[in-house]
C-alpha cells in the first residue's frame, strides 16, 4: 500500500517533502508535550480546516482519503468471504471528534487515539467471493460501506530510538478497534449481474446487519490496523520526535492553506471551463495529452467524457481541472412543500462520490449546428456525504435534526436534456447559449442516513431513520421533483460556464 495514503492522524498534520527536519510556518499554534487539550484542538483542526490537503506543504487530503488496497479475509465462521477493495475512498473523516489523545509525552511508550465520525463512507470497486451463512455470495463492481456513529480506537506501543543524532518515535505493536450504531452495505453487480438476487442479498445484508458486522468486525479491525500501522509509522519515521511538538499544528495557517487549497467550491468558472476543455480537448491543451473529436461523433465524445471521469476525478491542478470525484458542493436545498413529504432540507459543504465508476450512455446534439443536446450517466453507486439540516415533517411524523448525513442511490441513472442555439459575439466567434436544461433520474435504491436528528435523542433518531429506509421508494417519489430542481440548477451552472468561456467550434476537430 502506498504511504501516500496517510491519513496524518497523528499530531503531525503535515509531511513535509523536503527532508526529515519539517520546517513548520511560525504562525503554527505550538502545544507543549503532555498537553491534551491542547492536542486534541490540534487534530480536530486538521480534520476540519484541512481535509482536501495542502500540497505546498505537503500535507495529503484527509477527507476522501484514498486507499489503493484493502482486503477483508473471513474464513471461518458463519461468513466465510473474501473481499477485496481496490481505488476505495473512505469519506467522514472532515466531521470527526477527537475524544482523546493520550500518550504523547516526553518519553512516549504507549500511545492511544480515539475518535467519533459521524457517518463514515467507503466507497469503490469490490470483488467477493464466499459465503454468508448458507448463502453463497459472488460479484465485482461498485460498492458502498457506510458506518454510522463510527467509534474508532487507535492504539499502538513504541519507544524512542536515536537516528543521526535525533530520536524518532519506532512503532512496535499497533492495534484498531471500532463500534457503530449501524452499518449499510450495498455491491452492485452480484451474481454477475442477476438483479432479482443481487438485490435479494444487499437486502439480506442491510436487515441482518449486526450479525454480520460481528462476524467480519475482526476482519475489518485487521485490514484498518494494516492501514493506520503504514500511516502512523511513516509519519513517526520522518519527523524527529520532539519537532512535532515544536510546531503542533494548526491554527495560524489558516488563510494560506485555505488559499493554497483553492477550492472548486462555488464552481468557479475557470475549474468549470477546464472541465469541459478536457472533456472535449480543447486546443491549449491537445497537443500534450487529449484527442479531440469531430462534431457529432458520438461515440469518440462518450469515449472522451468517459476518459475524463476515469482518469481524471482527482483533478488535474497545472490545468486548473477542479476534482471530479468527490464533486464539492457547498450549499444544496431541497425544498417539498406540498404532499405527504413537507420538507426544507438544507446541505452544507457536501462531496457527491461515485462519478469516477461512471458509465456514460449517451451524448447527443453536439453537430456543428447544434440545438437540443442529451447526456446520458449511469452511476453504480452514487454518495452525496456532509452536513445537513432538515425541518417539516414526513407523512404524519415530525423531523428536525441538524448534523452529518448520507444519502446513497444505487444504479443512478442520470438524464440531462437542453436546448439553445449559437450566437456570435464582438470577437466574431460563435458561442453556444443554453436556453431550457430539464433533468431526471432513477435508481434501483436509495438509502438515508442523518444523524443527531431530534436534538440527538438516539431512540426517536433511530427509528426515524429506520422508517426513511422501509419506506425509501415512497419517500423518493415525494422528494424526487425537489432532488431533480437542486440538481438542474447545479449542473444548468456548470455548462453555462463552459459554453460562455469556451467558442463551440473550438471544442472539436476542425471539419474536413
């Protein structure tokens, strides 16, 4: 497993590239040893302020954090599985509260982190195979794994050893224990496919849950210790001990990692512009590593679209393409206001995952004389993860709540259909101006999670939750209409940007 996927849990926040003596801003907070509150300021900071990372310094993105492996191996037992994970993202991590932060002393020995995330999000592609009790189980695709109220421990043993006349923390044993108050699973394309019995088994899973959680809940716990051990150890082996308390992170960098992160939030035009410069490839940018497609070449534009969410859904920042997956968002509403679903519900700095597994079906209207335009994505398993506020009231119960949420469609099949004409400006080139846009989509499921709902009152949370997953098809036939107008207007925002930047001749080949 690559080290880059470290998840900086520790003190250090950031891996300075340039040598093993870390040369930290001045302006950094500075926590003594010993100093818990201190520290626990320090990594809630960390995982708030600085979870897309801030390469200058060389600090990863915490939240998603990458991980290119991971396996979870059952072989006895009830489940007998093995599961594999490969390019997964685990998402929560933003949201987390440090509970404790012990160990970190003069003459460190044992050392202990613990840490609450509200809603924690695994999602990628699988492979399985095995069995779960007298049902065999089998598939490869697209998965998501989420944990609610996720309580994870970290704990590990170690001492102080002298390198080239500075002492580096050497970790010995490493251990990662977890609880949740509910865990949902979801494989796309079990049983190669076979949908009454792909969906028959997610079903299972999902209603028999805590027994299958207490089964694989030692095979998770090894496969996290694996990863947090890389992480932890690398962190320890580059920075000299004493220099992590020298400059504990990170309250004084504030502005300049904010600015260093340069954020697509908003969809700022020139990461919009980019977006579609690489999807068509636009000149400036041909010659280096994209082909460009004739007008009205369908399936060279499918290929191309699909290209870039593939291969580019963590951005491309010397081309100024902002991240494909996750996609932030920073605000999204979703207002019903009529029927038996009466809702405000309001999203707040929320990442949508899963267009990097994305199929694309369709792309139409782009001729050299274009009018009405179709795209066409299907998403194995779409995530939209972040904080939330909801007020109204479902059929004739009551809900409020305000904290971390997650809300996942499997096979989410997304229509977009617009239409305009090109118009020619001062500089005598043609522009492409969007008129109407309408969007739709379906999905084969729809799982709903919000936490600290009714002032944090677990049992009336619980069962509300419980009620918006029985219930789930209902629901998204009240909520669908309000879904469907928050996204139009995002995505009406992103190809406005693009047609007005970009001169619609310039995104193809030159005709023959």
């Amino acid at each position: 497993m690559k080290h880059q996927i470290a998840l900086l849990l520790v003190l250090t926040v950031a891996i300075i590239g340039n040598g093993s003596a870390a040369k930290f801003p001045a302006s950094f907070s500075r926590c003594q040893q010993e100093d818990g509150n201190c520290l626990l300021e320090a990594i809630t900071a960390t995982f708030r302020n600085f979870h897309k990372g801030v390469p200058e310094i060389g600090l990863v993105p915490l939240d998603p954090l990458r991980i290119d492996k991971m396996d979870i191996v059952q072989g006895d037992g009830p489940i007998n599985i093995v599961l594999n994970f490969k390019k997964v993202d685990l998402l929560g991590f933003q949201h987390a509260q440090i509970k404790k932060a012990s160990g970190f002393t003069s003459n460190p020995t044992k050392m202990d982190l613990n840490l609450l995330v509200p809603v924690a999000t695994l999602v990628g592609g699988y492979r399985i195979n095995g069995k779960v009790l007298i049902l065999p189980i089998q598939g490869e695709g697209a998965s998501n794994m989420t944990m609610v109220n996720c309580d994870i421990s970290l704990k590990w043993t170690g001492k102080l050893v002298d390198k080239n006349g500075k002492q580096f923390y050497q970790v010995d044993k490493f251990k990662v224990h977890f609880d949740t108050s509910r865990f949902y699973m979801d494989f796309s394309n079990l049983f190669n496919g076979d949908k009454a019995l792909g969906d028959n088994m997610n079903v299972f899973l999902n209603d028999n849950w805590q027994d299958i959680l207490k089964e694989l809940k030692p095979a998770i716990s090894a496969a996290f210790t694996k990863i947090f051990e890389a992480v932890v150890t690398n962190v320890f082996n580059r920075v000299p001990y004493n220099e992590l308390y020298l400059a504990l992170v990170i309250f004084g960098v504030l502005l300049s990692g904010l600015v260093a992160l340069a954020s697509g939030i908003k969809l700022q035009v020139e990461k919009e512009k980019a977006f579609m410069e690489v999807i068509f490839a636009y000149p400036p940018f041909a010659a280096a590593t994209y082909s460009r497609c004739k007008p009205a070449d369908e399936p060279c534009i499918v290929q191309a679209i699909t290209d870039t969410f593939h291969k580019f859904q963590g951005g491309v920042p010397g081309l100024g393409l902002a991240a494909l997956d996750p996609l932030r968002i920073d605000e999204m509403d979703i207002v019903q206001g009529t029927g038996p679903v009466n809702i405000v519900l309001n999203f707040k700095n929320v990442d949508i995952t899963g267009f990097k597994d994305v199929l694309v079906k369709k792309a139409k209207g782009f001729t050299t004389s274009p009018n009405v335009m179709e795209m066409n994505l299907l998403l194995p398993v779409a995530s939209l993860v972040g904080s939330y506020k909801i007020k109204g009231k479902v059929l004739i119960l009551p809900i409020q709540g305000e904290g971390a949420s997650n809300m996942t469609m499997v096979n989410c099949d997304f229509l977009m259909k617009w239409n305009g004409g090109l118009e020619k400006r001062e500089n005598g080139k043609e522009y492409y101006q969007m008129n109407k846009i309408k969007a739709t989509f379906d999905t084969t499921r729809f799982y709903m999670h919000l936490t600290n709902l009714f002032n944090g009152d677990k049992a009336l949370g619980d069962n509300m939750n419980q009620f918006l997953n029985d219930n789930w098809e209902d629901i998204l036939k009240e909520l669908k209409p309000a879904i469907i107008g928050a996204f139009t207007k995002i995505f009406r925002a992103i190809i406005t940007n693009v047609f007005e930047n970009v001169p619609y001749d310039e995104l193809f080949l030159p005709s023959a």
